[in-house]
C-alpha cells in the first residue's frame, strides 16, 4: 500500500490532513521537528519521523510515494526563517522527492504566491518565497499539484468549495478544515495531469469543484 | 554603442565598476534609488535612473544591451529586504531582460550560493536567497556571467585574482575594488558562452584567470 509523507504534519493544516488520512485508513509518515506534538496519535499507519527542516530530511522519504508539503514557518517567525522553512526546505522537498521517484508532490503554497509584487507589502517576503518554491517545484519534473489557498480560517468546515477566485476580497477565504478535506481528496484522487489551483470556500462539494 | 544597465550603482562595489566604465569611455545607465549618491559624477556617458528595486524597474531596461546586477540589501537590513532585493528584484531583473533582449546577464553572486546549506547558519538566508536569483537567471535562456566573490575586503586592490578557491579559508576573500575591476573586464569581454565563476585574489591578471 502506498505511503504519504506529509512535511510539517504538527501544524494547523498538517494535523487535520495527518488526523483525515488516519480516519481514511491511509499510511502516513509523518514529518515533524518534535514528536510530542502528535501525541495524540495512536494509529498502526502513522509513522513519526523527527526531522529538523533546516537540516537534511531525505531519510524521510524512503518508502513514500506521495508527499505533502504543508510545513510553514509560521506567522511569529522572521523573514530568515521564511527563507530557510517556506523556500528553502519547499526546495530541498522537491530535490528530494525527484531523487525518490515520489509519484505526486503535493504543495501548500498561497493565494497571491502566482504574483508577489501585486500582494499586500507586509505579505509580499512570504508570497515571493511561496513564488520561488512553487517554481522550483514545477521545474523539477515531478506530478504536482499546487493548491493556493485564501485567507487561512479557523472556522468549522462546511465541506464546500470552489476554485474560483471569488469577485469580493473579502469572501476570498477557506477553513483549515476544508483545506485539510481537500488535501485527503487530492491525496486520493490525483489528477491526471499537473494542476495548480485557488481554493476558497464555496458551493462546490469537493470532488465536485476539484474533479 | 552599447550602454550597459548597472542595478545597484551606488553599492560598494557598484559605485567603483561605474567608475571603472565611464573611465574606460563606456555608456552607463546606472540604477539607483537615490541619485544624490551618484552626485560625485559628471559625464556625458552616465544616464542615472532612479527607481525602488521593491518596484517595477524595467523602464531602466530601455536601450540597453547588457546588465550587470550588483544591487544587496546590505548588511544591516531584515531577511525581509533579503527577499525583496536579492531575490525578487534580482529575479525580476532576469525577466526584464528576457523582454528587452538583453545580450548579456551578469549577476554578482556570492561565494556559497551554489550549496546554502554547507554555509554557515547565520549566512544561510542570504546564501539561499542567491541561491535561488542565480538559478532563476540560468533558467531564464539568456546568455549570463555570474561571479561569485569570497570575502569582500576593503583593501587596495592588486589586480591579481585567481577563479580557484583557496584551500586555507582565510585566503579565499577579495578586494571589492578587484572584482569591480574584474566585471570591466567581463563587461568589455563577454565569454563565448554562459559562466559560472568564483573569484578571489590570487597571483593572476585578471585577464589571465578570466580568459
């Protein structure tokens, strides 16, 4: 049975996607700096893997066919951990992946990451690692699918999307959750081809809006 | 004639290669956020533009035919500025020249960019930053130079430099006046094809060692 990697599987998207693809009866190795973290997990599929991101982690990617990238510097860390998580370790991902024959690299990357220099100022660090992430990715030759998310909520999941960037700004949002739910259907269901999409929240189911 | 676009003018290294080319009777459209800091020329071959690298800057692509890019953010600015110039505008710079024809791309690099994670930690950020501008710019197919300097000094120069890393640490460093001296010699002296080159001082002319 095939494996997924998920890279950065403690934080706030990665223990849903980690929890949802348990809940599945799907393998997982989990990546994560402290194991601690996913205490809370006690599943025979779950495979915990202590890897330091600004260090090596090819190990990681022994046995795995799918890997997601959902690992994040997060929002109280400075511009050189954005360098050295977002892009850097995104970049590493990728190389990575190439060298293990990874079948489909799924990347978390951001709304607005398609144009940095259009992003709000204060976002645009971030958004231009995101960028060059992305692009690295699709260089390498790998399937990929590059899933763009709205503003980041902490809202129930409603289960309905769409890829459509919606008209107002301010509806240019989408759950963790309903990222999460996403993420598991694209792990189980990718693409034939390459694809790099919006995700907001919507009318869609999923399997509707990413069929 | 040719006019070659210098990014970065008014840097330590940028204000002394402008000098070297208006000395040696060669066009110059030197970039610059400020132009007061260029006030100490007075040449007609010297068309200064001033733009905020954080902006769009192709206009100062008009007429030109070659580009040497020798803007940093500096030593004393956030890895947020880390992002902004030594990655995005660098990279930015790479897709400006690709609309504009430009024959000749020359980037100055720094020593380590080609392995970021071999530096040392507190280098890491900057060296991942031009890690990632120099692989944009080879991806880009223009015909490119890029020079990767060890240690920039501000001693005399001796116009001796070597293209081979030194293997005691301490000697592989370089005046910055010499590789504004050697990116004249670059600029006057396109290779054949694209090159990647480190540079230090050493115990040739730079013709020698660039030949």
């Amino acid at each position: 049975m095939s494996r997924t990697l998920i890279i950065g599987a403690s934080g706030q998207i990665g223990k849903k996607l980690t929890r949802n693809m348990l809940n599945d009866g799907q393998k997982v190795a989990a990546l994560v700096r402290d194991k601690n973290k996913l205490s809370e997990f006690d599943d025979a599929n779950l495979s915990i893997i202590e890897a330091d991101l600004t260090k090596d982690f090819e190990h990681a990617f022994e046995d795995c066919t799918q890997v997601v990238f959902v690992a994040g510097s997060g929002g109280n860390t400075g511009a050189d951990k954005t360098i050295l998580i977002d892009l850097w370790a995104a970049c590493r991902a990728a190389d990575y992946a190439k060298n293990n024959d990874i079948k489909h690299f799924i990347m978390v990357s951001s709304i607005g990451a398609d144009a940095p220099s259009s992003g709000p100022e204060e976002m645009q660090p971030y958004l231009v690692a995101k960028h060059m992430a992305d692009e690295h990715l699709v260089q390498r030759g790998l399937k990929y699918t590059i899933v763009r998310p709205g503003t980041l909520t902490d809202d129930e999941p409603s289960e309905q999307i769409t890829t459509e960037r919606p008209s107002n700004k301010d509806d240019a949002k989408i759950t963790r959750a309903d990222v999460a739910k996403a993420l598991l259907y694209i792990v189980k269901n990718p693409a034939d081809s390459n694809l790099v999409t919006e995700l907001f929240n919507g009318n869609k189911s999923i399997a509707q809006a990413l069929k």
